[in-house]
C-alpha cells in the first residue's frame, strides 16, 4: 500500500483534508496531529475499521482504544450517562488533553473497549483533528500513530518511519505542542481515579474537582494496571536507558563518570540530558574524544565516529521550562534508535505538573532501571 503525506499547509483549498475524511468514512486508516501525539484514526463506529488499527500497529487486542470527538452531543450515543463531576471537567479542560473513562453504550464495538464496559472519550483542541473529524462526521478511535511499544509520534516523520506501507494517509501538521498523551482519568468511580498522566496535570484537575485517586501502579504498588495499555512495555527505545534520579548536581555527575567510562569500554552512549546541561557534555566529551587538533571550533551536536567520539548528548528541553521536556522527550528517543547507540543514560525530572507524565514514560523507556543519586554532603 502507499502511504500518501501531505502537508496541511500545502492543502490550501482543504481537499486533501476531505479526501482523508472520505477514508476514514470508509473505513480506511489516516494518521492526524493532535495537541499531544499523532493518532492512527479509523471510524470508532466500525469494527472491521478498528480491527484494522490493531493490525497496522501490531498492538494486542485487550489494549482498548480513546474515542475522538468533537461535538459534546456526540458523547450521548458512545456513553451509559455523563456523571457531574465529568461536566465539570469537561467545562474546563475540553476541548484538550484529558480523556475520560465513561460507562459505554451498546453502540460501541469491543473491539474499541477491548471487551471492557467502560469507553474513554476525548476532545482534541488541535485545529487539524478539530476539522478532520468535522469532515469525518464520525467519532474516530485512535490511539497513538506508531508501531505497539516504540516511541510516541510527535511528527509526521515519525509516522511515516512507522507506518510507512501500512496505512493509506499521514495528514502532516507540524509538531504535537504538549509531545506527551493525554491524562486518563476514570470518572465511573467516585472519587474519579488517575489511570495514567499526562498533559493535564493532576494539580489542574483537583482544583477543579478536588482529590481523586492514584491507580496504585502509579503509587508505585504492583497491581495489574486499570488502564490495561499501561502495562505493555511502552515508549521504549531500542538500546537499554538508566533513568538517574536524585539530587541535579549529583545526577549529572555520576552520568558523566558513567558515560565516560562506557565510551571508554567502547559503547555508544546516548546521553538524554536538558538544555542546560548539553553545553558541558559536549565541552566534556566531544573535543576529548575527538583527539589531538580538531577541538577547536564548535562541538558537534553528535559525537563525529569518524574521529572517535561516541557519546551522544541530546536535549530533550530546558529543565526550567518541563513543558519543553515534554514536547521533546519522545523525538530524542527516537533520534537515539535513529542513530544506534547501545547504551541511553537519562535525566530525570522532577514528578510535579507536566513533570509526572515525563517521568511515567521514562520509567516505562527505562523499564524499571532506576539509578537514585543522593545529594553528596559537603565536605569542609
Ligand atoms: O493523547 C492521546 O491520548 C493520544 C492521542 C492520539 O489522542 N492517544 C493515545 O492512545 O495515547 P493510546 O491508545 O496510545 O493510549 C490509550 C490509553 C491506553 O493506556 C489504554 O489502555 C487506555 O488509554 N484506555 C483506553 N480505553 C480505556 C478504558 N475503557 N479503560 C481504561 N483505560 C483505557
Ligand atoms: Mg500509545
């Protein structure tokens, strides 16, 4: 199959648009931007259509999908009554990225709800999804547009890197803004319960609602996932990452010691690091290892193999703007597969506001491998 992408901004008169509407109608596959990561999108209402999601991502078939709208109205056929506190929620964070768990209604296939009686819901605030599914006059499913268990697409590039040959149209429209998915949030239990963080923080959600709930494996418990998507191995590089947590100065520390001694041993190390620390990693790495006569001039962004450099430092954001971090985290991920090194070591964040949803998926990419760097004591 060839996959047809096209630019939003080079579709003036809106006709590939329609064209992308008339296939999700149907019953084809189009990838979309939305505000958080590019969505595989297929008409929600059409079984064989979902089925096909699950094919072209290879994704298991208990991992349910969210459900896009952009009418309110549309949410009466897909759900068994709207509960109060998803009123008030819906007031203020929709359009955007928060996706609620409803009771569904007969009208949705299993396949969507991965035979579960709930169904999440949710509306992009991205103009391109905005219009897309106006054209499409159907709720789509779409869950995030790569291949199950790579990173999340926050480009058209990305898409295409996965979907190539599989999907009929990437529709491009520039990079997602928030680069993380959406909060899940299940409102069928009272008080409503966070199934998986994102984009909208959990501060923002309590002050609207007041306390919710913790599914207990992001309280750190050992339960089985309400949200059965969070307990596949997820947003996961293709080389093996450390997540170091801790104290700053004590993290960048022990990443530098170890990804010296890890170049030195001859791998290549992938260095996830922020905005304000990539200027010293490259100072440190890429003149040194660059050998005798070639450290003048401005370091490489990458490490040259040709001269013999094989750390690679990639910032994924400023530390002092985690907004930054997480509209970056994903590419970086991607750039290190791109590249090939053996080996990622990453900064951890801070778990307040947007810095819990970076810090949920770096634990998924890290896949558990946690290093914690305590603040050292002075010594006089
Ligand atoms: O930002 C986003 O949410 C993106 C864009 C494209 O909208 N979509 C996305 O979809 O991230 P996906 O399929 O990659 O993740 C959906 C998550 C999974 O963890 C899934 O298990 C959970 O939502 N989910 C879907 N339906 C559910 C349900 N009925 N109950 C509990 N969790 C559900
Ligand atoms: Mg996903």
């Amino acid at each position: 199959m060839e996959t047809i992408l096209f630019k939003v901004e080079d579709d003036s008169q809106g006709d590939l648009l329609k064209r992308a509407a008339a296939l999700l109608q149907s019953g084809c596959l189009v990838a979309f931007p939305t505000e958080t990561v590019y969505g595989l999108g297929a008409n929600a209402l059409d079984a064989e259509a979902v089925l096909g999601i699950f094919q072209a991502k290879g994704r298991p078939a208990d991992n349910p999908l969210i459900v896009h709208i952009v009418e309110m109205e549309e949410l009466v056929g897909l759900t068994d009554g709207i509960p109060e506190v998803a009123k008030q929620l819906m007031t203020h964070f929709w359009p955007g990225a928060l996706t609620l768990v409803f009771r569904r209604s007969a009208a949705v296939p299993d396949g969507v709800t991965g035979g579960l009686d709930t169904v999440a819901v949710r509306m992009p605030v991205h103009p391109v999804a905005r219009k897309l599914l106006k054209l499409a006059a159907v709720p789509v499913a779409a869950p995030s547009a790569n291949r199950s268990g790579r990173p999340s697409p926050t480009t058209a590039q990305h898409v295409l890197e996965d979907m190539d040959g599989r999907i009929p149209m990437i529709v491009d429209g520039g990079p997602c803004e928030v680069g993380v998915e959406s909060t899940v949030l299940d409102v069928t239990v009272q008080p409503p319960m966070l199934l998986r963080p994102g984009g909208i923080t959990r501060e923002m959600i309590e002050a609207v609602i007041g306390p919710i709930t913790l599914d207990s494996h992001l309280a750190g418990g050992t339960d089985k996932p309400k949200s059965p998507g969070m307990k596949y191995t997820h947003y996961a590089p293709r080389a093996p990452m450390t997540l170091f947590i801790g104290d700053t100065v004590a993290v960048e520390k022990r990443m530098f010691s170890d990804a010296a001694t890890l170049s030195a041993e001859g791998h290549r190390v992938g260095v996830l690091c922020t905005e304000e620390s990539l200027v010293r990693y490259r100072l440190a790495f890429s003149p040194a290892e660059a050998g005798p006569g070639i450290s003048d001039g401005p370091s490489p962004l990458l490490a040259d193999e040709s001269v013999g450099g094989r750390v690679f430092p990639l910032s994924s954001g400023f530390r002092g703007n985690p907004a930054s971090v997480a509209a970056g985290v994903f590419s970086v991920l991607r750039r290190f597969d791109a590249i090939g090194v053996d080996v990622i070591l990453a900064e951890g964040f801070p778990e307040t506001g947007v810095g819990h949803a970076i810090m949920n998926r770096l634990r998924k990419a890290a896949g558990g491998h946690v290093i914690l760097c305590p603040q050292e004591k002075e010594t006089t």
